[in-house]
C-alpha cells in the first residue's frame, strides 16, 4: 500500500511513521508514506497556498491550485483520496478495515478556516475522527494511518493479533491479567486460572458484554 499525505507540515510525520509497528511495516516493504508538501505545486512565485474568501468573512480558504497540482503530478490510476475534515464522516473501525484493503490512499490535511468547494471534486471521502476541532488534518491523518496499517496482513505479529480488538468483534474487550496473581490485594479471577478453557471463554463473553452495556451502549444497538 502507498499512502501519501498533502501538507504543509511534511516533519509532522517523520517520528510517527519511522516508529513502532508504522514504521516496521514500512521496512518490511508492506507499506509507502510519502508526505508532500502541497506548497511545492502552488503554481505561483510567492508560493501562496490560500488566500481570502470571496463574500468577505474570517479566515483563510486553501486555494484549488496546489492541491489539484499536487493530485496531477501524483498520477495515481485510482486512490482513495479522503479529505480531512471535521465535517465528514465518523472514522471508525470499519472503515479501517476497508481502507486496509486499497493500493493508494491520499490523504488531503489542510490547516484552514476551509477549503476552497472546488477541491471536494478530488476528493472520494470526506472524514473526521472525532467531534472536535484540531489546528490541522495531519494529527488526523496520522490517526487513520495507525488504525488502517496494523489490520493489512502481514503487519502485526501472531501475538499482536487485531481479531479481538474492541470493536472488531461488536464488543468492547474483556479485562485481561498477567503475573503476578496477587498484587496490592488484588487477586486475578479464579476461572483464569483452572484451565479450563470454556469456561475462561464464557467469562470473557460476559464481561465483554457487561462493560459493552456499561461503557458503550450504543455499540449494542448498532447490531
Ligand atoms: N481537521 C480538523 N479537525 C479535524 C477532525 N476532527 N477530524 C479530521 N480532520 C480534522
């Protein structure tokens, strides 16, 4: 998978994805990231990228040209190409697991009071990781990137395994525990530790349902 950014901010993403599991699935050739910075294809001598919004009003618009410039001299046959943006639509799970499957994502981050409509017309999704503003696309972006790149196969290890993270399964997921079997008081429950596997399965349904209803109800419905 090759996965390219359009930014202003191109460093933003040399720590996150040389790091850990992005930066491994990088070096084991599973993976591209390649940031571009858009104000390179701006098309004008000042290297302007935005400029003030017609009808008057606050704020800067990011210009059409740079970003269509940008696209062109890609010449991808056909990426997903997602804008970021807090009006789209809710990243989840889900959708990381659909984008895990395609050959190019763009990802289109802007640091604006908006975009200038025109580019929307690149653009095959429209997303937002949460309901809240942040000063630019690229911490989203970076976010996706996370989700999207540890369920490509090959990336995690067998003991990373992604088949019952929360989410996957429906559910949020059960409490986990490890040595020692005491500690400060606290003891781990006693069905983890007869052996009896069934048993330890039925445990780990119902506490991944009990703290589904408790924490995220709405998961339940959703089915
Ligand atoms: N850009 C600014 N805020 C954002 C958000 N919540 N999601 C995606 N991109 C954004």
């Amino acid at each position: 998978m090759n996965i390219h950014y359009l930014t202003l901010f191109p460093e933003m993403y040399q720590g996150v994805l040389n790091t850990s599991i992005l930066g491994r699935a990088k070096e084991k050739g599973i993976v591209n990231y390649h940031a571009v910075n858009f104000r390179d294809y701006s098309g004008n001598k000042h290297n302007k990228v935005d400029d003030y919004p017609y009808g008057g009003g606050a704020g800067m618009v990011l210009k059409p040209e740079p970003v269509f410039n940008a696209m062109e001299a890609m010449d991808l046959k056909s990426p997903r190409v997602i804008l970021m943006c807090p009006q789209g639509r809710p990243f989840n799970q889900k959708m990381a697991e659909e984008l895990s499957e395609e050959e190019d994502i763009v990802f289109i981050c802007g640091h604006y009071e908006g975009y200038d409509e025109r580019i929307r017309t690149l653009v095959t999704d429209e997303v937002s990781i949460g309901d809240y503003v942040l000063t630019g696309g690229e911490l989203a972006s970076m976010t996706m990137t996370d989700a999207i790149v540890r369920l490509i196969p090959g990336v995690l290890s067998r003991e990373e395994s992604h088949q019952e993270d929360s989410f996957s399964t429906g559910m949020l997921e059960h409490p986990h525990y490890t040595r020692p079997r005491e500690y400060r008081g606290m003891e781990v429950p006693e069905v983890l530790l007869n052996g009896n596997h069934a048993l330890i399965e039925q445990w780990r349904r119902e506490e991944s349902l009990k703290r589904t209803r408790e924490r995220r109800p709405d998961l339940l419905s959703d089915q």
